[in-house]
C-alpha cells in the first residue's frame, strides 16, 4: 500500500489529491479502499463507529508513516498538497479520545514535532506548520491541575445552606475542539451586534414595569440614606483634630460630634454614635480558620490580629526590621511584621471608621519603625495617607487567615510619568509556547514537577533539601507555573492574580505562566501587559505601578480539572519578566490593584478634604455583607446658599444622581473610574460646584466588598455573581444587591427617580471605554421583530451622555456603544433599574483593561490617570442632562470645560497637546 502512494508521487505533482485518490482506487485491492476513503477529507464520515474503526485497524500508525515517508522525499516541496491532505486525515482520526491516544502511542507527537522543526524556515510550508500545530495542541494528553480539588481553597458557611461547594458543570468552549490558529487583529473580538438569539422580543416585557419584589412598608428603612432632605443645616462649631494640631471650623453644614480623648500624651478623636445608627448583628463564621482574619488582596485585617507589611529588600534591613522570608505561591516573599492594635471591638459595638485611628494607641518600637520608614522614604500620593490604609485594614474582615498588607496597598502610587504604548508582539509567538509545551511532554526528565507551597493548607509541601535547592536553580532559566484560586465557595472563575515576587537576579529573563484561566480570549494577545510595582523603585522616590512583560501571550493548554464532573478548558496567560534590581521586591498583578481598605481610607480622606460649609458629603453604611464589613454609600451635594424656604426647597428638589462600582471583584478599573468621579466631585472645580448645586449624588463604591477583600474574580462569598441577582435578590445571600434595589425603590416611592444611573465594570475583551444602555425600538430593530415600532414613543434622550463623552472624553468609544436588551442580561442592574424604576438613562459603564484604539490614546494602554480622567469626564457629560437650563447653556462653564478644544483633541491632536 505504501508503495502504491510512493510510485504515484510523481503523477501528483501535475494532478491534485482527487486524482491521486481516483487513481489509487482503481489500483488498489478491495480491502484497502476504506483506507484510502479517507484520504479524501471532505467524504470523511465522522461518527464514533468510523473512527473507531480506523483506529481499531491501525490506519493511524499507517497515515502517520505515509506522512512521515513524503515529508523526507518530497525534498523540493511539490506534493504540499498530499501532506496537508494526509494532516487533515489525521485531524479528522483524533476527534475521540481513542484517536488522540493511538496518534501518541505511536510516536506521533515526536514524528509531528521533528518535522515541523524543518519546515519552520521555509513560507511556503506555512500551512502544514500551522495544521501540525494544531493537531499536536489537540492531541497533547490532558494534564489534571496539581491540586487536591478543584473547589476553592477557602469556603464560607452561607445561612440555610450546606458547608460545601457544589460542583459545576460547564460546558467546553467551542474553541477547544476548533481551530488554534491566532487570531487575526480584527477579528480579536465578538461582534457586539451578534445578538439576535439573545434578544428579548417580548413587548410586555419591555414596556411593562413588574410589580414591587417587597411590600412597601419595608422602604422607609431607607429613609434615613436621604440625610439632606431632613437635615436642619444648623451652624455648629467643630473641633477637629489633624496630627496633633487643634484647629476650629465654623459651618453650616452637616458636621460630626466628635469627643477629645487623650492617650499617652497624643489626642485621639473618637466619633460618638449617632442614635438612628444601630449595629447589624454580625454572622457567625469565617471560613476554615475560624476566627475572621485580614486578606483584602494586600490589606485588611481584624483588629486584635497581627497585621504584616511585606515588600522590603534585603538592603533595608538596617532598620533593624524583623524579617520573614518563606514562599507563597512559587514567590519568595519578604515580610515585616507590624502588630496591630491590641485592643479588640467588643461584640456589638459598631464598626465603622473613627477619626484619628491613624494616630492609635501603638507605641514602641514597631510604631518608631513605621513612622522612620514613612519620614525616610515616604512620597506624598495625593488623597493616600499610609497610617489611614492600616486602620482601615485592621478593621476589614476576610475568609482566610492572613494579616497581609502588600506593601503598594500602604504605601500607595502615583501615575506613570508618560503614556505607555502597547506592547509589540512578535509573529508566531503563541506557536512558540506550543512548541516549548510539547518539549516537556517528549522531555518528562527535564520537568521538576515540584508542588512548593499549598495554599489551602498554608503549608510547604515539599521538604527535600536536595529537590528544594534545584527548585531554586531552575528559576533562573525555567518558567515558573502558578494557579489562580477560585472563587470563594465556587469551583470556577480564576482570572484575577495579585502576588509578590522577591530575591530574584536582576538582567535574567524569568517567565510566568498562569495555567488556570477560564476565558477563551484575552488582551493580553492584543498589546495588554500586567502591571509591576518594585519596592526598591519606590523607596527611591518612584511608587509605581508599570506596564512590564515581554513575549505575552494567551493561549489554550492542555490542562483539566484536577477531578469532579466539570468540562472545562484552561488557557495559559504566559509572560516573561526582566527584573532591573538584584534581591528586589516586586508585584505583579492582572491589573491596578484597588482594595476594600483602600476605598475606606479614600472616603476618609475625601471627607476632611471638603469645605463643610460648602460641600454636604456623608457617608454612611447602606448595610452589612456576609462577612460582617459594611458597604458605604456616599452622598454629596452642595449645601444650601442660607436656610430660606427658597434655598431649601432647590436642594430638595435636586434630581438624583445614583452611581455604582465593583460589583465584580476583579474589576478593579471600575474603582479607578469611581476614585476620578469622588475627587473630582468633591474638588472645587467649578463644573463640580455646578454639579454639586444641580444634583444630589448617591454612591455607592463598592457593591462587592467581601469579593473585592477576598480576591474573588466574578462573585461574591455566596459563589453567586451579583450582577446577575437584581431581579430577586435575596436580602439574607446578596444584602448589598438587595438594599441598593430597595433604596432605589425608596427614591421612586417618594418621586426622586434618579435622572441618571450608571454601573461601573471593566471590560476584558474589548478596548476603550463605552455605555450599555437600554431601547425598546433599538432592540426590536436588532433583532428583526416584526412589531411595528412606528406608532412606539421612546425618549432618545438615552443617547445624550454617550454622544456627550464621544465629544469630551478621549478613552471613550460611541461606536462601541449599544442599548440592546438581552435575555441573559435581563437581572442585570443597567436592565432592572430601567424596566422597574422607569430610569431612562440606565447605563453600565465598561472600562477596557487594555487601552484605546481610536482617538488620541490609539495604541496606547490605559493606566490610573486615564481611567480617573474617565471619571471627571463622565461628571462633565452630566451637564448635558441637566434641566437648569441657565447653567447648561454657561458661557463660564463652557469656556471651563473648553470643549471645543477637548474636539480637537479627540480626533486630531497629538499627545503633546494635552
């Protein structure tokens, strides 16, 4: 049979595959036309029964020596045809399992490999390299993860529920049994307008306002979160009390009563409770250590536990600074450790934030150490105060037992000092990374398949001196493999990373793999780069979070779970880093970290930075998570001109502004975005004094506290994502979706409908910055109803804001846009705030990880300045909803927004314009 095909080599250099098959028919004897059937790939029968056939008959063995056989002689590439077509035949062979493992069991990994290798130099056997590659992704053995279980490493006891974490079944994505070739750039996202199945069509559901999910009586609760409409405004004098200095203010606006307390000589400021406000009762059980502990990420623990500060090189110790060298996660870490507060909250006495914590009752030498650290190193990062960070991580509670603070959650950052372009990606990298992924599976020797540190047990797993020791050596010229954890209580959504890295060799190239991730694209294949913070930078006057990485890339592996029931397929985010410091302590993360703590200590910042008597800012606790720490909602507006009935009345007729942020826990551009929408809000700019007088703002920052202090990617510690529970939230399970709708149906109850609501996300898959909102004729129109929308009346006043930031905004995209409802989005908070609070402008706004290509920022990433620019943009475009008639068509605030220039910008300036 072999050599029927080698004597016909010649004839099928003038012919094509259909002749040589034709011709081998009619030679060959009857028992081989099944063979030869399938060497014709398009007649290929794909059933279970034909395969196994196949196989059973060792028709691979034979394909594999036939491709074997032309590759050597077909010297001067004449039969390329005969080869891809014997591939596809192998493609077509390895659809089941028993396939794949008769292609292996007969060395066809090694055959496929070896000639691939010679075929790299030359273009014109472009389309065999890229078929083998495929055929040896696919046929790679599955590989299960290196843990025990593939729940998460911590669990948290619902109420009502089972101590355990259901197993998932989720379906594969299609990617994983189709083609593997690279993505081309313009084809690297879904088409946004590829929704027809998904569409809601259903008129009633539409136009019809669904009845209340709770009795009415239940919403006056939520009185008491509309302070300015009750507040008297009554002059007070205060006495505050900032780093020992005693000042007086007079004002006319909401003041606190604060109480004077000395301790060892220093003044403490303690906030007395308000009587309206009364302790949620906490829920017991913190996960499987117990007693709650502090992880937010790199901040945040409970008081009464040992608060850690990692991040210092070995260079430093001169502080005479206790240190602690281990290795979490494949890292070595170096930590300092700083104790907290040794005095505890009793039971029942409210937790929130009290002034002056900063300057608490620790003394001694860990106090000296810090405040020599801050005096010595310390950088002025506007609206961070370190001391404020650490007391409000001593006071978050989180699952595991950790009482971490990563050094750039204290010490804080400033922007890069330029732009940050994306990053060049090299042709064929992804094919590489297969390459070096089938190496280790011919070189199983090579592989120190070494599990150094477990994370559920918090424990190293391995003692052997000898293996440990060339663990260590092979970091400087291996990859290091790491996995992201689950989800609390779930068996899924691993994107998110945050770790540290330390005692690493300057100049030597170390990669990183992220074995773990779920979603079948990223941009780190379209010019995304992590983010990296080094202490050693810092300390020298540099705190910074930069885009690093080279040869990045995001592709499929050949990973599965470690056991259970679920189908899923894993992707690798692969990148290599160049440390510039010797002995140095660095992070890397997916993106700019924004923790729970951070948020607390922001909010306290923001609120001595305003001027009372000109500014109302309140924050208050819209309610408790399941974790026990409190979800803040914020109100700001101006304060009235004077107590006449005139002035009152304005401010309580002010429309409402509802925003909303970090509902999903690894969106951490989303807190950005909000960080830029609180200063600017606050600031005394002139169009936030105007915004201030036109509208009351309620924001809420942060809708997932327990998922954001936890690490979580998409859900909360109830393994449910958030965004997807607005319909019926239940208020024991998602509290903070369920009082955020019930407030939200208290100002509808008492005729203050917001005029705007607007939900922050990031986006992973898509550049720039855009709106989802809500049309009933967009969506019929998209979908092809055949109801007649002529005779329907719809406000297009939804596309008000998004034409406003096209205009001002340089990140922000209008094409990018739709206002399309969706069935799978139907519980969404844009969806259910428009169909059941009547809300017009009901947005979400998504934010891209990576950057921009269109506008000013085409080619560039996006980094903290930009995404807190987005957020005074999107204050800006509130203008144009405005009904002050007076202050939207202001000469004074035209010319302060300058938006005319802001056009130019947008569509033709260069950078250096701006």
């Amino acid at each position: 049979m072999l050599a029927l095909f080698l004597n016909t080599k010649k004839k099928s250099q003038d012919g094509t595959v259909h002749q040589l098959t034709k011709k081998a028919k009619n030679d060959a004897h009857s028992n081989d036309l099944s063979f030869l059937s399938i060497f014709h790939c398009p007649f290929i029968s794909l059933t279970e029964a034909n395969v196994w056939s196949i196989v059973s008959k060792g028709y691979i063995s034979g394909l594999l020596k036939l491709y074997e056989d032309w590759h050597s002689k077909d010297t001067h590439h004449v039969a390329i045809a005969i080869r891809h077509a014997l591939l596809c035949c192998l493609h077509n062979a390895t659809q089941t399992t028993g396939g794949r493992q008769a292609l292996i069991s007969q060395g066809g990994i090694q055959l496929l490999y070896q000639t691939t290798q010679t075929c790299l130099l030359s273009k014109s056997l472009e389309c065999l390299v890229e078929s083998t590659v495929q055929l040896m992704r696919k046929c790679l053995p599955k590989t299960p993860l290196p843990l025990t279980s593939d729940k998460s490493a911590y669990t948290f006891p619902l109420p009502g529920r089972p101590h355990a974490v259901p197993d998932v079944d989720v379906t594969p994505d299609e990617s994983s049994v189709g083609s593997d070739a690279e993505e081309d750039e313009d084809n690297q996202e879904a088409n946004s307008t590829d929704y027809d199945d998904d569409l809601e069509t259903d008129l009633n559901k539409l136009c019809l306002r669904p009845d209340l999910d709770r009795p009415k009586e239940l919403l006056q609760q939520y009185s008491h979160l509309c302070p300015e409409l009750s507040h008297d405004f009554q002059v007070h004098v205060c006495l505050c009390v900032f780093y020992g200095v005693i000042q007086l203010s007079v004002s006319a606006s909401v003041c606190q009563c604060h109480s004077i307390q000395f301790n060892s000589g220093k003044a403490e400021i303690k906030r007395e409770s308000n009587k309206g406000e009364r302790e949620r009762k906490e829920r017991g059980g913190h996960g499987r250590s117990g007693e709650g502990r502090c992880r937010d990420w790199g901040g945040g623990c409970d008081r009464g536990t040992d608060i850690r500060l990692t991040g210092f090189p070995k260079s430093l110790t001169a502080l005479s600074l206790k240190l602690d060298i281990y290795l979490i996660s494949g890292s070595c870490s170096v930590n300092i450790l700083f104790p907290a507060s040794s005095g505890e909250t009793p039971p029942g006495q409210r937790r929130e934030e009290q002034d002056g914590d900063e300057e608490g009752a620790e003394e001694g030498y860990h106090r000296t150490t810090i405040d020599r650290l801050l005096e010595r190193h310390g950088a002025c990062i506007p609206h961070h105060v370190p001391k404020l960070y650490r007391a409000a991580a001593a006071k978050t509670k989180s699952i595991p037992g950790f009482g971490i603070l990563a050094f750039p959650d204290f010490w804080g950052h400033l922007p890069p000092p330029g732009h940050e372009p994306m990053a060049p990606r090299k042709p064929n990298t992804q094919r590489q990374k297969v390459f070096e992924d089938v190496q280790r599976f011919l070189n199983t020797d090579d592989i120190i398949n070494l599990l150094v540190f477990d994370l559920e047990n918090s424990r190293y797993v391995t003692t052997d001196t000898d293996t440990t020791q060339q663990f260590y050596k092979s970091l400087l010229h291996f990859l290091i493999k790491f996995l992201c954890s689950n989800d609390v209580n779930c068996s899924q959504h691993t994107q998110w990373f945050y770790f540290e890295v330390s005692n690493m060799v300057a100049g030597i190239p170390y990669r990183f793999n992220v074995i773990n991730c779920e979603k079948s694209n990223s941009q780190f294949n379209y010019g995304m780069q992590p983010v990296l913070y080094s202490v050693r930078e810092a300390l020298d006057g540099r705190p910074r979070w930069v885009r690093t990485g080279t040869e990045i890339c995001y592709y499929r592996n050949y990973f599965c779970p470690a056991q259970g029931r679920r189908k899923t397929t894993f992707y690798t985010l692969s990148f290599t880093i160049t440390f510039k410091h010797n002995e140095d302590v660095c992070y890397l993360a997916y993106h700019y970290p924004y923790t729970y703590s951070a948020l607390k200590a922001h909010l306290k910042v923001l609120q001595k930075s305003v001027d009372p008597a000109k500014v109302f800012f309140q924050q208050q606790i819209l309610c408790g998570t399941l974790a026990g720490n409190s979800c803040p909602l914020v109100t700001i507006t101006a304060c009235p001109a004077s107590k006449g009935w005139k002035d009152l009345h304005q401010l309580r007729n002010r429309p409402c502004i509802v925003l909303t942020s970090r509902v999903h826990p690894g969106e951490s551009n989303a807190s950005w975005v909000m960080k830029g929408t609180l200063e600017f809000l606050c600031s005394s700019d002139l169009v936030a004094q105007s915004l201030r007088e036109a509208f009351v703002f309620k924001i809420i920052p942060m809708l997932n506290p327990d998922g954001v202090i936890n690490g979580t990617n998409r859900c909360d510690v109830n393994s449910e994502d958030l965004n997807r529970q607005w319909c019926k939230p239940d208020p024991v399970l998602s509290p903070t979706i369920y009082h955020t709708k019930g407030f939200l149906y208290y100002l509808n109850s008492i005729g203050r409908t917001p005029l705007v609501f607007c939900d922050y996300h990031g986006h992973s898959r898509k550049k720039n910055v855009f709106l989802y909102g809500c049309s009933i004729k967009e969506t019929l129109w998209q979908s092809g109803s055949a109801i007649d929308t002529v005779g329907l009346k719809e406000d297009p006043g939804y596309r008000t804001i998004p034409k406003t930031l096209d205009r001002i905004a340089p990140a922000f995209s209008f094409n990018s846009c739709n206002y399309l409802v969706e069935k799978s989005r139907s519980a969404t908070a844009r969806v259910v705030v428009w169909r059941e609070m009547g809300v017009l402008r009901s947005y979400t706004m998504e934010s891209t990880y990576n950057g921009c290509d269109q506008g000013i920022y085409k080619g560039l990433q996006i980094g903290t300045r930009e995404l807190q620019e987005m957020g005074v943009k999107f204050c800006h475009s509130l203008l144009s909803v405005t009904k002050d008639t007076k202050l939207l068509y202001s000469r004074r605030l035209i010319n302060h927004i300058d938006l005319d220039h802001n056009i130019l910008d947008h569509n033709e300036e260069s950078l250096h314009h701006l």
